[in-house]
C-alpha cells in the first residue's frame, strides 16, 4: 500500500472522477482521547483502533501507531487538518461493518465496512509484524462485479495488454460483433482522471469507462481500456521521483501503439477519449503519439480542465466544504494551508513532499502546473470533440467558457454541452455533489451516441 495514500486519499481530489474520500465527524473539543492500543494485540483491535482514535480527535495517538515511514508521511498535524477538512460531505456516521483480514507481502491487511448517511466506505490499514501501520486507505466500498455482456449484445470483450513483460498493464478490448471492414474497426483509448482507477474508472456503484466502452462497440466502434498504473503498479512510484508522463501519458501512447498493431482494427483511424485529467492530457497524448509514428485520428476530451490543476484544487475544496452553509474554522485553516502550500510550491523554493498538496512530490506538481491544456490543445491539428457537462462541479463552466472562446473559429473543434450532466456524464439534478457519485446510473446515452456520430463522419486519415 502506497505510503502517501493517507493524503491523496483525505484530501478532496483534484480532478479524480473517482471521490476516494475518508470521513467523520468532525472531531469533538471534549471528546475523550482513545488509549493507544498496545503493539501485542490483533490486527482487527489495532485498525479499529485507530479510527476510534480519529473520531476522537486523538491524532497524537493515532500517529503514535503508524511505522516510522508512515509517521514521517504523515504526521498528527496532517492527519488532523485532513480528516478536519471532510465533514459533511458523506453525512452522518452509521457505524461499521465487521473486520476482515488477509495477508499481503508480509503485512496484515485489515478492512473494515463504514457506513454514513450518504456513502458506504471501506477502510484499509495496513500492519506489519511490530503491530505497527505501514498504510491506511479509505475509499469508496468497491462495487459488484460487472456482469458479463450479454449473449445477444452487440459487442464482445476480451482480454488484452498494454505493455510487456513485468510492467505490464491488464485491459479489456470490447469490440463490434461481426466482420469488422476492410480496413478494420476504427478504435478508441480511454484515458482516466486523476487518481488511481480500474480500466472501468470504477467510481461508487459507478463505471463510466465500462458504459462508454460497452455503448461506443455496441456502434461499430472497438474500444481499449486498460488499468492505470498508479491502481495497476503502486510500487513504480514509491521512488517519489515520477512527472505526469510517468503516471498517465506514456502509457496512454503505448496504448495506441499497442491497439494500432493489433488485427482488426483500423491503424489510420485511432482515437483517444481522455476523462477529466485525462482529457486535460489528451493533445499531450496526441503530439507523443505524433512523435513515436503515425498521428492519432483525434482527440475525444470530456471534461477537461482549461486551466492548472493548481488553480482548480482550492476551487474544489472551497466549494465542498461550502456545500453545507458554513465553513467551519478548521475547514477554514485547512484551506488557508492548501493555499499557502501551492504558493509554496509556485515559488519554487525547496520543500519536502510531505508538504505539497496531497503529499505528492513536488516535482511532479511543478512539472504538472507547467502545463497549459488550452496551448497544447491549439498546437495539435487532429480533430477534437470537447464535452462538458452543465453540473459538473469539478470542472466547472470557466473552464467550458475558456474552452469555447480559444476553439471558436478552430474547424477542428466540436464542443457540446450538456445542461443536466455531471462530472462522469450521468444525468442528474440540482447542484452537483460527491455523494452524487454514490449513487448508481450510466453514461448519458446521448452522449455516447454523439461520440459514436462524430467518429463515424471523421474522413479516414490519407
């Protein structure tokens, strides 16, 4: 488990369409400190614990358990302004399901079920053989298995690779029943938010990616998705060293490189469909792409920020945090750090990574705010649809606003809005909210549709 999960797991995500969130109760003034849990009891006793230590507000105790590496990660001030930040977003504690544990490369893994008004969540820690915690993860319960296509569907599915050998990436290619033409099927890569996803970017009941894949083969249109690295291969960051092309487009590359050799698709005729950060990232992609070989025949881009990820982050939070009315001074003092961290790391003085906003390293986040999406999207020449919904609360109509102005005269650019739309393209109403994402529905058909529309009247590539 990922030592910095703890931050990028409590901390609201920056583009994620995956809400990974931890919750409490805000943290009692009187409430009585938990005691420390000596290193000789089980597994089950130490994990829980430590969130009867965090509901508490002993964060002092609860660090007290954490190793060394832990502990340096992710210290009591964090833990606290962390947890602190989170109140109101999945309503009331309902208590907790029962503990079970499993064993993994040497450590003992516990989970325990917590349910709240607004979400089902599941806690992970993780401890080694001192009693001590090497990692703690809350995230969203994982959802059921995906049922098989059906025996009369359109399309079938198989499984597939992105890469060789050790670093290799497990996928899934959904392809159109049938003959596929002469020249094969035109293909699409799906390209994930931010955050560690499944190749169905799997989010509560919610599979966004499995919906898209699924509706565009069910139109003659084969679709790779694969799973990120950073859910496939957590150990290829632990040097803490990695950039953005590490984490998301050298792999998005070698996806379409990988589909490009593979029988029966349309080599001159592959798209990517970047969501949020991923299609942020997308004329990126595309100009790796333009530089390993042949070009990609364009750029699918749904939800995509206009604007740095650095300037969206506190956004994000200010709004969630505002959702109920109020924002509490802990709340306050929380976002008055994530302001003063990302100024921090704008000035491009030395800092440690614990320091950065969601624990990540600093390069990578100097190496991210260098990018400018509307630049990038402007210097390539393939054909781009931009999607964006109207109660999309991640990404919000400033950035569909700058997106319009800098494509308006571009004849490569198709942009297309969809009022009652969220941040995964599900239909809903009022304003958008994470405990939205708990609650199951699909990818708008409509959308879907236009995808399928558009790709089919691109011309073939000469």
């Amino acid at each position: 488990m990922h030592l910095r999960s703890l931050c990028a797991v409590l901390a609201v995500l920056v583009l994620a369409a995956a809400p990974a969130v931890a919750a409490s109760d805000p943290p009692s003034a009187n409430a009585t400190p938990a005691a420390a849990a000596p290193a000789a009891d089980g597994p089950v006793a130490i994990a829980t614990g430590l969130l009867d230590q965090l509901d508490a507000g002993d964060f002092a105790g609860a660090e007290a358990r954490f190793d060394a590496q832990m502990a340096a990660a992710v210290p009591a001030a964090k833990l606290k302004e962390l947890w602190a930040s989170l109140p109101g977003q999945v309503g009331a504690s309902k208590g907790r399901g029962s503990a079970t544990v499993s064993n993994a490369n040497g450590l003992q893994m516990v989970a325990i079920p917590l349910h709240y008004e607004k979400a089902e969540l599941l806690a992970r820690v993780a401890i080694n053989d001192k009693g001590e915690i090497t990692g703690f993860l809350v995230q969203p319960a994982p959802a059921p298995q995906a049922a098989a296509p059906a025996p009369g569907a359109a399309f079938t599915e198989q499984p597939f690779q992105v890469g060789t050998a050790e670093t290799v990436l497990p996928a899934t290619l959904a392809l159109p029943k049938g003959t596929p033409p002469a020249a094969g099927w035109p293909a699409v890569v799906l390209v994930h938010g931010s955050g560690p996803h499944d190749r169905d970017e799997t989010i509560g009941p919610n599979r966004p990616f499995l919906d898209i894949a699924r509706g565009l083969a069910a139109q003659g249109i084969a679709v790779l998705r694969y799973d990120k690295r950073t859910m496939a291969r957590p150990q290829d960051f632990t040097a803490g060293d990695y950039t953005v092309d590490d984490e998301t487009t050298n792999d998005a590359v070698l996806a379409v490189a990988t589909l490009r050799g593979t029988p029966g698709i349309d080599a001159s005729r592959i798209y990517v469909l970047g969501h949020s950060q991923g299609a942020m990232l997308a004329p990126r992609i595309a100009r790796k792409v333009a530089q390993a070989g042949a070009p990609v025949a364009g750029l699918v881009m749904l939800a995509a920020p206009a604007r740095p990820l650095l300037d969206i982050l506190p956004e994000q939070n200010r709004y969630l945090l505002q959702a109920d009315g109020d924002i509490l001074p802990a709340e306050q003092e929380f976002l008055d750090d994530l302001d003063a961290k990302i100024a921090r790391v704008r000035s491009g003085a030395d800092m440690p990574d614990r320091d950065t906003p969601l624990g990540l390293p600093v390069a990578y986040w100097r190496d991210f705010d260098a990018i400018d999406p509307v630049a990038d999207a402007l210097a390539v020449s393939v054909p781009m649809l931009l999607l964006q919904g109207g109660r999309d609360f991640q990404v919000i109509d400033t950035d569909w606003q700058m997106w319009k102005r800098a494509l308006a005269s571009d004849a490569n650019a198709t942009l297309k809005h969809y009022p009652a739309l969220n941040h995964l393209g599900i239909t809903g109403s009022g304003p958008g909210s994470m405990a939205e994402y708990q609650q199951a529905g699909h990818v708008d058909a409509a959308l879907i549709g236009d995808i399928a529309s558009w790709i089919t009247q691109q011309p073939a590539q000469k």
